[in-house]
C-alpha cells in the first residue's frame, strides 16, 4: 500500500543518521515510486532494468526512465511532483508524455505512478510534507468516480461525477475532467454532435464523462453497460437512457464510444457486420489497433482510436496540472516513440 512506503523513508532517514549506507525501495508494482524517490531520501542506489522486458522484479523500470522520464538523479527539494493514480499503471506511457512535456518548457517536475485501488491511500500521502507530495495527479480506472466524490470543487465536465484530473492547493482538492473535452473534439472533426444518437459502451468514469458531454452537445445518448444495475444507475445520474449490452449489436447509433478496458488483449466488441454507423471512438489503446478499431476501418467508418484520445486527454491534464500550455507535439512524439520502443 502507498503509505506504508513510510517504512522505507523512515528506515533510510535512521541509517543517514547513524551514518550507514543503505540501499532501500519497495518491490512489487505499488512500491514502484519508492524507486523513483529512494536516492531522494538517501538510498546510494536503486536498480533498474537494461532494457523492456529483462526486468528482474515487478514494479522496476527500465534505466532509461529511471535517467530520463523520472531524473532520479536531480531530484531535489524543489522538484515538484505529480502522478498517475490507479490501478493497473505498468506500461503506461503516461509519465513518458508528461515527463517530454516538462522537459521541452524546462520545468523541474516529475510524473510518477501511485498504483492502487484504494484513494484513501492516496489522500493520505500526498498533503504538502507528506510522503509524496503531488501537487496534482492524473486518475484512472477504477478512481475516477471516487475522486470526483473527494473534490472540493468540480469544474465543467467533471461535475457529472467522474474527475481524472486532480489539482491539490492547501491540502483541498480541485477536480476536472479531460476525457469528455478531448472526446468531444475528436468526434466533432467528423460529425456535430448535435441530434445525433450515441451509443456508449461501459458506465465507469471515463464513459460517464464523454455521454454528459454528448448529452450536453445536444446528442442522444444510450449506455450499454455489461453490469445492468450499473448502467441504469449512472443514466440516472446523468439524465440519458441505457439499455442491455446484449442489444448493442442490433442497436441503431451514429457515433458508438467503446470506454470499456476490452480491446486491449484482443477481446472483441462488436463484430464487424454490426457497424453501420458513422463515427466509432475507442478508449482502449495498445501497441497495436484494437479489434474493434480495425473491424470500423474495413467498414469504411471514421475511426478515433485510443491513442488519439490519451494524447489529446492528457494535453488538456498536463496544461491543468502545471498552468502552462502543453509544448504542441511534444507529448504526441514522446507516446509514439514509448509504443515503438521494442521490448527485449
């Protein structure tokens, strides 16, 4: 768990004291950011891997990132720290993008993962003189609804309830949403939203966030969700309908957003023969297209796939996140150059 790091800080804090030298991080994917940190709080080294896919324990990084995306070397007391909060975060090119971004306007800043399920573990590590102290994060599945509900002010987009974005000021945290603008303005360059009817796969935070905002553009939006109690819950909630994901195949829709994890191990949504609209948009992204992504293209639709979605989401983030204007391309060519990077 995130704050039992404190272990770890303690134990290194008592052997600088006595003037021993120790080596000290946490294993395993939730001890991954004491890696990041752990030369910081006075550990003379910490190990990573020579290259993708020779690592050898769960939770390291490649030496590359440790060098270049996370500057385990300069870290200082004024670095400023931000994350990624969720769970599962391995493979995320997320902290490559933010940390291109950082580097491109010279900014003395790190993006790190905090992965767990449990915001609780979060909130208490990350108070200015805390154990990690972000100034803000980035949140993703399953938190994001969670996190809205611990905001002390959502703005537009994330007051339907789902904040991926967190902007902590004086220990109070300040929520938006960079999923449903993002979304919005990939769809709009092919059709206006307006009238339309959408159909959204999933009813987590990411597909509430894009059906408020179609439903705030004037489209008519439906949930499928593959947990029937959940999908009327969160229409509800949001004002638009749902119905049973068994019905999607037959479904009659103009734009069809997949915001579902399923995709990214080749599991299929639809078939290609139930694609007869004009607009598909998939929020599960990989090195490769995803079934669903491929099946549109043969269809002759237009296609907005998940690595367009992430990189314009977290253009958006990184621009709340630090007040100032995301460097244009930078992050696109640090997430192109992360996916094709081969593994050993």
């Amino acid at each position: 768990r995130p704050q039992e790091l404190r272990v770890v800080r303690d134990l290194l804090t008592r052997a600088r004291g006595a003037r021993r030298a120790l080596c000290s991080f946490a294993l395993g994917p939730a001890g991954a950011w004491s890696r990041v940190v752990a030369l910081s709080w006075g550990s003379w080294g910490v190990y990573g891997a020579a290259a993708r896919g020779r690592e050898t324990g769960e939770g390291q990084f490649e030496t590359r990132q440790l060098l270049d995306v996370y500057r385990v070397l300069e870290i200082s007391q004024a670095t400023r720290f931000y994350g990624l909060c969720g769970t599962p975060l391995q493979g995320s090119p997320s902290p490559e993008m933010h940390a291109a971004g950082y580097r491109a306007l010279g900014l003395d800043a790190v993006y790190v993962p905090v992965d767990t399920d449990d915001l609780d573990e979060v909130a208490s590590i990350v108070p200015e003189g805390g154990l990690l102290p972000l100034r803000g994060f980035g949140v993703t599945i399953p938190l994001k609804e969670l996190a809205a509900r611990k905001c002390r002010k959502l703005h537009e987009f994330a007051a339907c309830g789902s904040a991926n974005t967190v902007c902590v000021d004086s220990g109070e945290w300040e929520g938006w949403n960079t999923d449903a603008p993002a979304a919005l303005a990939l769809i709009r360059k092919h059709l206006d939203p307006s009238g339309i009817r959408a159909a959204i796969v999933g009813a987590g935070g990411t597909a509430r966030a894009i059906a408020a905002a179609l439903k705030e553009a004037g489209a008519f939006v439906t949930l499928y969700a593959r947990t029937v109690s959940r999908g009327e819950e969160t229409a509800a909630a949001i004002g638009v309908a749902s119905a049973p994901w068994a019905t999607l195949p037959g479904a009659f829709w103009d734009v069809l957003v997949q915001a579902t994890p399923l995709g990214r191990h080749g599991e299929e949504v639809l078939l290609r023969r139930h694609l007869s609209g004009r607009v598909v948009l998939d929020a599960a992204y990989g090195a490769e297209p995803t079934p669903l992504v491929k099946a549109a293209r043969a269809r002759g639709l237009a296609v907005v796939d998940g690595l367009d979605l992430l990189a314009a989401q977290a253009t958006l983030q990184f621009e709340r996140l630090t007040g100032q204007p995301a460097p244009p391309g930078v992050m696109v060519a640090a997430l192109q150059s992360r996916l094709s990077s081969p593994s050993a």
